[in-house]
C-alpha cells in the first residue's frame, strides 16, 4: 500500500476514534438550582401549623365555663375529662407546645408571622394559667360543677335548632357526670382555707354578725357587695354624701388591678380598713402587691370571717377618737 495511502487510512481512523469519544464519552447531566427556603413563607406555614395542633387541642382540653357566647366548638362525642391521668397528660402536653414556641427562630419572618407567633405564646401560657396558677381542678369544687353542668349549658344556648347530633351530645355529657365528680374527690387536695370557710360561713351571716356588733357599739352598718368595678365605685363616692364615716373594704381580686377604686378612694377621703380573709403574702406572688394597702388606715389579712368583726371594733374605736 502506497504509504499517502496508508496516511489517509490512518488519519481517517483517528477521526473516527475521536468522532467516538466526543459522541461516547461520559455524559454530563444538567441539574436542577437547589432552591432556597423563604424564611418568609417557611416560618408562617410553621406557625399556621402549630397553631393549629394547639387548637385542635384546646377543643378537647380547654374547660367549660358559664360563659354565654361558646369559646370553643367542641367534637362531635366530646366529655369533659379531668381525671388525675388527664391532668398529668394536659401539663405534659403544655409544655411540649411552650419549648416547640419557645424555640422558633423568627429571623427573617414577616411581621404578621411574628404577631401570630407572640398571640400563640399568650395562648399557650394561658393553659399554665389554669394549671398552675388558678389550679382550680385542684382547689375549686365550683370547677366541677362547671364541667358537668356547664358542659350541657355550652350545648343549651345554641341558638340553631336542636338537631340529633346535638341532642346526642347532651346526653352523652349529662351521663358523664358521675365521672366528673368522682375526678372532683380525686383531685380536690390543695384546699384554701378561706375558701372553705367563707362556703360554709356565708356573706349573709357575716353581714349579720357585723351588723349585730355595730349596734352594740351603738353605730349602724350598712352593707353592699358587687362584682361589678364601676358599682363599687359608685357606692364609695356616694359615700362621701350620704353620712359615712368609715369602710370596710375587701377589694377581692381588684386590689391587684383597681386603679379606678383607688382613685374614688382618695377622692372621697373617707377611712378605710382594707380586709382579705386569707393572708395574701402566704398565696401566689401576683397577690402581694396591693393598690389599696398604702392608702388605708390598716389591714386585716388571714382571719377568715372573723376578721370583719375585728375591723367594725376596730372602725368604731377609730370613729370614737376622731370625734374626740
């Protein structure tokens, strides 16, 4: 073979073999951008699903109460449970949803993402509210009778026509009633004195007694009770017109909040004695600090219902030495 010729071969065969590898060689894939996760929509789609394992919950955790407007749509064959198991398990459940809140990194999220993450926090720690703080399951035999009888009240004032289902419901609540009581005798072990003794003494025995002891000391006394704030106000700037010359006052849970009483008391100038039936500075840390306290002429706390008769003896002798 002519060695041109053989050139040619040789060259062509090169060709083919690079023709080869170019058409055989390894193959390169073309991939997909990794995407990047929005902090923006990641953190409300985390947010939206918390809250709503949490009040999924709640319809099944959160107690009845007397309210007249329903707080929370209850599932269809929902009884109230308050055994000592079902507390145990509420609490655990609490705080796997406070250190889940706790530990979400907002960075980055929308403001609204964080509003609703701040709102869920103050829904969650209201389940610790009612645990540990109020433990009304454990203090107020009036909470049972919240979840027996006004478990069925949630179901009375529904405005809508009475159907099967619901009538189902009532039944299936009234029949669990037994079993809320027997969880009342269970879970009824941190009593609060006073509590105690002011249901077994009532109001109208102590307005009787008071009002007995004011007219041996040749005074007249006249009582008034409200829980409604701008009532009681409107009893103490009467006061300063209708002849008074003393107060006995138990503020309950407005000596930790009653700015306005506060303000009527030193409007009307009239002395006071402020009474609690327990000691105060014995029970939670929130009840030590009272807007009353500092402006009063003195204080009766932890005498139970005797601590009113002490305060009409006391108020006399402070109104005898003020004629004086």
């Amino acid at each position: 073979m002519p060695r041109d010729n053989h050139y040619r071969f040789f060259t062509g065969w090169l060709s083919i073999l690079l023709g080869l590898q170019l058409l055989c060689g390894p193959t390169v894939m073309a991939q997909e951008p990794t995407p990047v996760e929005n902090p923006a929509v990641a953190g409300n789609d985390q947010i939206q699903s918390l809250a709503a394992d949490f009040f999924d919950w709640r319809r099944v955790q959160q107690p009845a109460t007397g309210d007249d407007i329903p707080r929370v749509e209850r599932p269809d064959g929902w009884t109230p449970d308050y055994s000592p198991d079902a507390l145990e398990a509420y609490r655990q459940r609490y705080r796997e949803f406070f250190d889940t809140i706790e530990k979400l990194d907002t960075t980055g999220w929308p403001l609204t993402a964080r509003v609703d993450a701040r709102l869920l926090r103050a829904a969650v720690q209201r389940v610790h509210w009612e645990l540990e703080v109020l433990q009304a399951p454990h203090r107020n035999p009036l909470f049972y009778l919240q979840q027996t009888l006004g478990s069925v009240f949630e179901l009375l004032i529904i405005s809508s026509p009475m159907d099967a289902q619901r009538a189902r419901n009532i039944l299936l609540r009234l029949e669990h009633i037994p079993t809320m009581l027997r969880a009342a005798r269970a879970n009824l072990d941190r009593p609060v004195r006073p509590f105690a003794e002011a249901t077994v003494t009532s109001l109208a025995d102590i307005e009787a007694r008071c009002v007995q002891a004011a007219k041996a000391l040749g005074h007249s006394l006249v009582c008034f009770q409200s829980n409604a704030e701008h009532e009681l106000i409107d009893r103490v700037q009467l006061a300063a017109t209708d002849g008074v010359d003393f107060i006995i006052l138990n503020p309950g849970a407005f000596t930790h909040t009653s700015v306005a009483l506060r303000d009527a008391f030193l409007a009307v100038q009239i002395p006071f004695i402020e009474i609690h039936l327990s000691n105060t500075f014995a029970r939670e840390e929130f009840r030590h600090h009272s807007f009353f306290s500092d402006i009063a002429k003195s204080c009766l706390f932890g005498f139970g219902a005797y601590g009113y008769e002490l305060a009409v003896q006391a108020a006399s002798k402070y109104v005898a030495n003020a004629e004086d």
